[in-house]
C-alpha cells in the first residue's frame, strides 16, 4: 500500500506543506511551470532550497504582485506587552483576512467557487480543493458567529491561500498515495497580531479546524499551524498518529520562513506498507456512557437516532452500576471527526450527564461494495481485502426484500443469490 505519513513536530502551513510534497517529485521545475500557469492574477509560486538548523529542504514562496505575507508574533511577557516580534524568515500568513462586512478589496464564497471552478485542473483536484476551503469558511463562521454566506475574503490572503490549496492537492494527484497519515499538530504557543487585533495560538479558527484532532500546544512562542495547514490535513488524512511500519522511498522536507530553536519544518514520508507490517490503517473515536435510569424503549430510540446520524456502530452491554444497581453501557463508534456531534446526541437522547471519548487505532479491510443483477434481482456485496485475507458478505436489507418477495427464510435466499453469482461468474 501506498502510504504518505506527515510529520507535524513543528506545525503546518499551506506553503510548508506544498514544499514538503514538491520535494518527493523528480521534476519539480515542471509542477511549478503548471501551477503558475493556472491563471491565478498576480500569484507566482516559486521554489527553491532553505537550510533549517543544518537541514537542507525546500521553501515555496507564494507572491500576489511580487508581495508575500507575513505573519507577527507578539512577544507578551512581563515589560514588552504588545511589542511585535518579527523573525528573519516569516511565517505564511493566510489566515483572519475574513471579514462580515461588504468591501471592494474583499470576495465571498461564491466568488471562490467561481474562481476554483475555472481552474485548469481535474475535477478531482478542484473538489478537494473546494474541500479545504470550505472547512476554512464554516471554521471562521463559526468563530465570527455569522453564516458562511456572510464572510467576505481578504483578496490577498484569499489568492494566497487558493494557491497553497490548489498546490497541494496537485501534487497529492500527482503522487496518489492510497493511504496518508499524519502526526499529532504542534500548533505553538503565544499569541499573534492581525487584523482583528491580538490572538491567541492556536487562532480561534485554527483551533475550530482541529477539534477532534490529536494537537498540542508545546514550549515555542509563535503560531506554527495555520488554519491552511489544518484544513489540508483535516481533509486528506486518513489517520492520526505515529508513523506506521512502511518502507520509505522518499522523503521531503518543506521549510517554513520563520527561525526557531528547533528546525521549522514539515516532513513526509513516502513509502509502501505491506498487508501485515502497516499495522492499524484508520481510527475511530468511541463515546460511552453508563445509564440506569432509561426505559428499553427510549434505549432503543437513543441508538437509533445514532445510527440514523451515521454512527459506525452503536450496541449496549449490561453493567452492574454503583449501589448494585443494574445498568447499560452505551457505546457509539464514529468518525474521529464527528464526535463532538455525536456526544450531543447521546447526551440529548440519554439520561447520562456525561460521556467519554476515546481514539482507537484500527485494522481495516480495503472495501468495496459491488451491486449485482441475479434472477432474484439486484443485490449489493461488500467485498473486503487485505492482511492477508479476502472475503464477501451480501446486504443484508437487499437478501431480507428479496426473502419477502420469494417467501422463503433469510438462509435460504442468501443460498440461491450466492449460487446465482458463481453461476454468472463461471459463464
């Protein structure tokens, strides 16, 4: 299997993320020639090597009219209160140019999409593209409280950000890895200054983006994770965590602009993990709480409006509780990044005042669900395949609508359907 593995020791921005992935392609000077081509107003993507505490890499600049942004960092210890702290080598800055209010300078979602729509690239391309950028959009709606409609871009930090977002999902086409995963995010520490004044590190938006994401804060000053950089990961990563057993073939370092004691940089990993030395290939959160004041009907209810919301699973256990009293454990599996909505849900619709949340690792079959035409009539099959193993399983909903039309037990039209199949397949 084709796996990427993005290591985040010093954050993420969209210009470090494009670098790291530029480094793993044998020709560079062409992918930079197709992204300046795509007809971006005024942007210019350009390449070349940086050395970070003696590691060489490479550092993608992003210009609009020859101009590139910066971020500052804001020293607030004791005596320089509000004092800006600027380093040698700057920061992408994409991030809090959104404003709610109408300017000639500023474009909305819609004028994104129009702008991403025109681009010279896949559909694919221009869907993930589209993708990230709309985490970005509901991450600052929801931190300025006003619907996405409202938002309006700063027209310089949109085109900047277009054109990290565009690169990376270019070159995430060009390499297609069939698996990426990528390390807890460092976000930094501090506080930083822009339009709105001073913030926090992580940025509200930034923080926004990576509720449900494994991120910590650390001991350097300065803001290392962008909502750019969150959103790309958000969107592509398959997993979270430590880097898989793989066999590496490649790898790329993508450097920042900014000096730190540590080497600012963005790394990854190209290599092949094989069916048994990959290990787990997802992860999934699983939210529990315990009830013993709940009705087997409202039970009931409670797990299907999980299941209904697209749960992974939801089943109960029977728990002995304190005071010896009988009780269920409840225990939702879904997706990491959903489980904020899912534990409203549980606490909505069961008695608990609390539910916990873990990430688990996971070991997944790589699947595939295939509709079949039989003379019983169509019926889906997911097949499964991987660590060494391969097998089926028919929907159960399409083998039970069909033992109803045929009168017949569940066992004995899974037999027929079954016979059918391998009777096409020896045709």
């Amino acid at each position: 299997m084709k796996t990427l593995y993005i290591e985040c020791n010093m954050g993420a921005a969209g210009d470090m993320l494009m670098a790291a992935l530029l480094e793993l392609l044998p020709e560079k000077e062409t992918f930079l020639e197709r992204i300046n081509a795509l007809g971006l107003e005024g942007v210019r993507v350009s390449a070349g090597p940086s050395v970070k505490r003696g590691i060489t890499g490479a550092r993608v600049s992003v210009t609009i009219q020859g101009v590139e942004e910066a971020s500052i960092d804001v020293d607030m210890t004791e005596g320089q209160n509000d004092h800006d702290h600027q380093h040698d080598h700057k920061h992408d800055r994409e991030h809090e140019h959104t404003h709610i209010h109408h300017n000639l300078n500023h474009t909305g979602i819609k004028d994104i999409e129009k702008i991403v729509s025109g681009l010279p690239v896949s559909e694919n391309v221009k869907k993930n593209v589209l993708g990230i950028y709309y985490l970005i959009a509901e991450a600052e709606s929801q931190v300025h409280g006003a619907p996405v409609t409202q938002l309006h871009f700063h027209e310089v930090g949109n085109l900047d950000a277009i054109a990290d977002i565009t690169g990376v999902c270019l070159l995430l086409e060009e390499l297609a890895p069939d698996r990426i995963v990528v390390s807890p995010v460092h976000t930094g520490s501090g506080f930083v200054r822009c339009s709105h004044g001073i913030l926090p590190v992580p940025a509200p938006a930034t923080a926004r983006i990576l509720t449900g994401i494994p991120s910590y804060g650390g001991k350097i000053k300065g803001e290392l994770c962008t909502p750019t950089g969150a959103a790309i990961l958000k969107h592509f990563a398959d997993d979270f965590g430590s880097m898989p057993e793989m066999r590496v073939k490649n790898i790329g370092y993508g450097m920042g602009k900014k000096d730190f004691e540590a080497a600012n940089c963005v790394r990854v990993f190209l290599g092949e993990s094989g069916e048994y030395e990959g290990g787990p290939n997802g992860c999934v959160s699983e939210l529990q709480c315990n009830v013993d004041d709940m009705t087997g009907e409202a039970l009931g209810y409670a797990c299907q409006m999980l299941m209904e919301a697209g749960a992974y699973d939801v089943f109960t256990t029977a728990a002995g509780m304190k005071k010896d009293r009988p009780g269920v454990l409840i225990t939702c599996v879904c997706d990491v990044n959903k489980a904020d909505s899912f534990a409203a849900l549980m606490l909505r619709h069961t008695t608990t005042f609390g539910v916990r949340k873990s990430i688990l690792s996971r070991y997944m079959l790589d699947r595939e669900i295939m509709t079949i035409q039989t003379e019983y009539g169509k019926v889906r099959m997911k097949n499964g395949k991987g660590y060494g193993v391969t097998k089926s399983k028919l929907e159960y909903e399409d083998v039970a609508a069909l033992a109803r039309e045929n009168n017949c037990s569940i066992g004995e039209m899974e037999r027929r359907i079954r016979d059918a199949i391998n009777y096409l397949k020896d045709e």
